[in-house]
DNA sequence: TAACTTAGTGTCGCATTCACACTATGTCAA
DNA sequence: TTGACATAGTGTGAATGCGACACTAAGTTA
C-alpha cells in the first residue's frame, strides 16, 4: 500500500471472518461447524468464515458469512477478538477477526445436516478442529457465559414464544449448573425484558406453560 | 494470496495497531496522543499507532509500537475491537486492530512534550482527532469504566508504592464521581490485592499517609 | 377418579452494601 | 510551645438484596 512519501510499506494481509455460531440444544450448547474439503485441514471441522471482501466492513462481512454460507439473516452477533499469530493459517498471513452469533434454536434443526456441509456439535465433545478455531471457540464460550451474568443475551436464543422453564433451561444448559426455580423467575421477571402472553402451551400430560414473549427484540440490555 | 485451486483471491489489506494509552493527571483521565504531520490528517492529534509487520501477532505489534514509538515496556495492554470501515483511511483499505494501555502516573509526566510528539489529552477535552480515533477512544473509554467494577485493572495505574486515598481518587476520576472513604477502603483491602508496607508518604503539613503495594503486579483479577 | 407430571407461587434468614462523623498525627506559623 | 490547619484513618447500624426452601394448581392418561 501506498502510504505516502518517506513512509515504509505496509505488508499486506488477508482477513478473515470466522463466525462462532452458538445454539442450545437437548445436549446443552452446541456451535455450528462446517466439514472443510479443501486444503489445508481437509476432513476437519472448522468454523464457518470467509474472507473479507474490499469495501466490506467487519461487521458486514460477518452478515454476509451468515446469509450467504448459513443461509440466516437478523442473528444476534458481535465482534469477539481478532485473531493474528502469523502461524495460524498454512496458506500464508491471514488474519481473522472472530464473531459469536446466537441462533434461537427453533431455527436450528433446518440447518444441520443439509447440503451445506455443516452440523452442531456439542462444545464440550469437539472433534479436532482446524486452523486455531478451538481457541475461537473457547474465547466466544467465556464471553457466553460472562454475559448472562450482566445482559440479557440469552433472549437471543429463545424462539418468539418460549415458556419461563424453557428459558431456565437455557440458563442452566450454558452455564452447567442448576438453578432455583423461583428464584429464576423473580430475578427474569424483574429484568422487566420479557412480558407474559395470553397463549399457553402444552407439552405432556401435565399442567400447560405460559408462554412469553421478549418486549424488545434484538435489544440486549446491559443489568446490575 | 494464493488460496488453491479453484478459491477466489482474498483481497489484500495492510493492519494497523493503535494504541489508546490511558493515565491519571490532576485534570483527570488522560490519553497519549501523538500530533500527525504527514497527511492525511496533517495536524492532527491521533493516536500512537503502527502498521504489523510480518510475522508479528497483534499483540507483539502492540508492544513493539509501545516501545519504539513511545519508548515504554511492560505496560498493562489488552486487544479493544477492530476496526475496519472501509474509508476509514483516506490511503486506502487499513484495519486497526485498536488495544488500550494504561500508565502508571509516575512513568507519565518524562513523555509529554518531548521529541516523541506526543502529549496526554484530558479525554474530556479532546480536540478534533483523525481518522475514527475519537470512536476508538470512546469504546476504549467505556471498557476502562466496566472493567473498574468487576476487575483489579486500576491497580495497573499506580506507581509501585501508593496510599490509599491516591487510589481512591484514581477510581473517582475515571468514575466522575465521589466515594465513600470508608467504604472504599474496607473494600479495596477486602480484594486481598494489595498489601501495607511499613513506609509513609508526607506530602504537605498533615499526617503522612501509610504507602501499600500491589501484592502481584502485572495481575489483573476478575472480582465478584 | 386416581395417579402422574410439570407449572406456578412466598417467606424468612443471612450477607452485602450504604450512609454517616469523629479522632489521630503530622506541619507550620505566631 | 502551642494552637490552627490539613489530610489520614477508623466502626456501627439500617436497609437492601440474595439464596434456601416446599407446597398447591392444572392438565393428561389409564
């Protein structure tokens, strides 16, 4: 690049997007990972990305990786940490720049298993990965869990309508503990992010759920 | 970059590191800032900055910038986000991976005004700065506030030896706001973080203050 | 209609946090 | 030498928040 007179070049890098994808499902968290054909780490699993195009931002780039390899619009995502040991990539210098993403996980199951290659794992049984995408994987899971303690993310993984024991369960799936279930609803309650609906449901031989539905979505509020 | 057969081309783009170096004055918080004299943005305060070499990570850029542009070592540094609009560099395509630093006060005052160029800002005065420096400050800014409730990052602002009251009022200038004295040193001491030497610090016509030290510097803990 | 399963609800004790004011010890000037 | 001054240093009590804890409600099914 040219960078004026007098001045050194810059060496020039390509950048990646690897996008952390997290979803709950009956086996507890779980990411959405890609089988990768190609060299390197052909047959390894490894988080879906893509490089950044010119005049894309990050964060742009992030939305594209999910609509154009995952085929979802409208999650959940921020930025994570930028990834750059000059290493990490066979091929030559690239350096990535991590998001996580959350997915709702009704619209999960569409996903695996399909032509694109790609299936969730559970996070804490992962095959090998390529490239340094275990690292990736586990920075996005402290973040995880670091903020359902201070904001409200995990909204973002519920479906439009969920009940309170669902939402529980979300909580303690992530965070691998079981909590106290009236204390749960009067701490959810309280936030005052989610309001009840006039809809119940119905799961079983036994009393139906209220349903709730979050006030503000894609608002992720920032508590205590 | 060659990608293999059959890949697109990744497009090209050069990495910057900036550096958002935070310390306590007596007007309050304040950030390094290094006055450009090449274009673009001749005249204008940015901040310290450098391109990545290759083979170097991110985080060894960030100290290499810290030692050759501003000639400290061992400073307290931490990635901040990443940076990479596309016309945020009028030169062309450049990503700023942004990290924050903080400097103890006593190590502050030998940098100003000398031949570095550089001088520390009041972050509540800040003249119009170049390039998204001002963005890259601000979120530095708030991250230096979380951080000050759930983590012992202050204490990466402090000389070796310090008393309690100066601490105190570190934690007020960042917050904007007072303290209860009390209360703030049953805390502080309860973090188990620092410990009492058996020296004091006079410092005008009134009792001397009993001087602590940090018990592990360098250690940032994560509290509550 | 009785057994079963999950939904839904309130209280009390403990710990944490916050508000609050006076004594201690040095310097300096009269 | 002593009195005025300035900052250092210290404890208690009230209020609030948090965690532990068990039973009733309402539906399904045999």
């Amino acid at each position: 690049m040219h960078l004026g007179p007098g001045a050194e070049p810059a060496p020039l890098v390509a950048i990646a997007v690897d996008m952390v994808i997290f979803t709950v499902t009956e086996r507890g968290l779980a990411v959405l990972l890609r089988r990768r054909h190609e060299a390197p780490f052909a047959g390894y699993w490894t988080l879906p990305g893509g490089f950044l195009s010119d005049h894309e931002s990050p964060e742009a780039g992030a939305e594209r990786v999910l609509a154009d390899k995952i085929g979802v619009h409208g999650l959940y995502a921020e930025q994570l940490y930028t990834f750059g040991r000059p290493d990490r990539d066979p091929r030559g210098r690239v350096v990535s720049i991590g998001f996580f993403a959350l997915m709702p996980w009704n619209r999960a199951a569409p996903l695996a298993g399909e032509a694109h290659g790609t299936a969730w794992h559970s996070v804490d049984t992962l095959a090998p990965l390529g490239f340094d995408h275990a690292t990736i994987i586990g920075m996005a899971r402290q973040r995880l869990v670091a903020k359902l303690a201070y904001s409200t993310i995990a909204l973002q993984l519920m479906p439009q309508r969920f009940t309170l024991s669902q939402l529980q369960s979300v909580y303690e799936s992530i965070m691998g503990e079981a909590l106290d279930k009236r204390n749960f609803r009067k701490w959810v309650c309280s936030l005052g992010c989610i309001e009840a609906t006039d809809e119940t449901y119905r799961a079983g031989s036994h009393r139906p759920a209220r349903l709730y539905r979050v006030k503000h979505p894609g608002e992720v509020r920032i508590i205590k």
